[in-house]
C-alpha cells in the first residue's frame, strides 16, 4: 500500500486518528506477537487520552533512605528525551509515585509525546491541567527520593510479560497500551489500517441486517 505518511511525526498522527489498540493487537497476534499489551492496571488518567510514540525505556530500583545522588539517573534521563518519545519506567515494587508535576512539565517541554508508568503518578491535577497523556497504575502521593532511583535508561525492560526495546512503539488508549517491536512497525501498522478499514465495513454490513456468521464467513472479521 502506499505510504499515509511523510515522517514520523505523521506516523503517530495517524495512529491516535485511525487506530485503536484492539486492532493493532489483533494484528500483533496474527503476526506471532502474543504477548504486547502491558498489564490491565496500566491506565489513562483521563479515558479520552491517547498515545503514540518511540519507547524511552527506563530501569528504576527501590532505595531506602537518603541517596548520595537523589533520584540517581532520573534527571539525566529526562533531559536527554527526544521529540515523539515516551517516557516508559519500571522496577521497584511501588513504595512511591514515579512521576508528577514537573517530569511532566520537562517531558512535554522537550517534545515527548507521553509517559507510561508502571507505578504510581501524583500531582494530578497539575499533571491533567497540562493536557498531556500520562498512563500509569493509579494516584500515590508518596515522594520518590528516599524510596527509588532511575539506575539506566535506554535498556531493555520488562513489563508484565512485555520485553520493551529503546525505540520499540508504544501505542495507548482507553483500552490499554501496546508494545510494536521496532523491526516490524510498519507491517503492522498497515495491517491494523487495512483491519480497522475492514471493521467498518462488518459494522456496516451487520447494521444493514447481516448475520455475524454471515459477515464473519465474507469478510473474515469480527
């Protein structure tokens, strides 16, 4: 098919207009990729959130008490984020928030796109009052200084059973958030664009009186 866009930033555009995670996971599981969807609890601070963007991947560890470096690599981390990248951290067992006010404010002033957190956010109402998308397991307003650090980034991370790579695809919505291996991207997403096409067609033919035996045996879809 020819290509919907230009460069990148197009790309993402495109993803958070015309796609949705459902489709892209099913693509994703036609392909052999089973397990890209991040755990359940992992969700927008507002439904009508989307994200779509390359993974910033980063490794934190729980500390106790305090730390010669507070934060360890975290503002390291931050400041070298790039445009159209999310913020994606784990590790730690969730002792405190990892992310707030002002990683938002220097995130999306450096042209990021997104933060995902498998943890804590706090400060939410300055975090939504920026109308930047922030995914994570729920609101805690207990300081990270004394309790975790960042000890790399642009490593390979684990979430649930997702390995995520630096610059892998990170895609959110209401439904959840999805990992796109980098090196199959763009097969994907013309794949999920030809389904979500597709989709629209079933709903229509099945609006129109179709059986869903029917609509599935023609169109392959349901």
């Amino acid at each position: 098919m020819d290509m919907l866009w230009q460069n990148e930033t197009e790309m993402f555009a495109m993803m958070k207009e015309k796609l949705y995670t459902p489709v892209v996971g099913d693509i994703l599981d036609a392909m052999g990729y089973y397990h890209q969807f991040l755990p359940q609890n992992i969700r927008p601070l507002k439904p009508e959130m989307k994200l779509a963007g390359k993974a910033m991947t980063v490794l934190m560890i729980d500390v106790y008490g305090p730390q010669k470096k507070p934060f360890g690599l975290l503002t390291e981390a931050l400041d070298q984020l790039q445009e159209n990248e999310i913020y994606i951290a784990t590790g730690g067992t969730k002792r405190c928030a990892y992310w707030g006010e002002l990683l938002t404010a220097t995130a999306r002033t450096r042209g990021a796109v997104g933060a995902v957190l498998d943890g804590w956010h706090r400060d939410t109402p300055q975090v939504l009052e920026q109308n930047w998308p922030v995914f994570s397991c729920g609101c805690y307003a207990q300081d990270s200084s004394v309790r975790t650090q960042v000890v790399d980034f642009r490593c390979p991370i684990e979430i649930g059973q997702v390995t995520i790579h630096d610059g892998d695809l990170i895609f959110g919505d209401v439904d959840g958030v999805l990992v796109i291996p980098k090196e199959c991207a763009q097969e994907v997403l013309e794949k999920s664009l030809e389904k979500a096409s597709g989709e629209k067609l079933v709903r229509k033919a099945i609006e129109g009186g179709m059986s869903a035996t029917a609509a599935f045996a023609k169109f392959g879809i349901l």
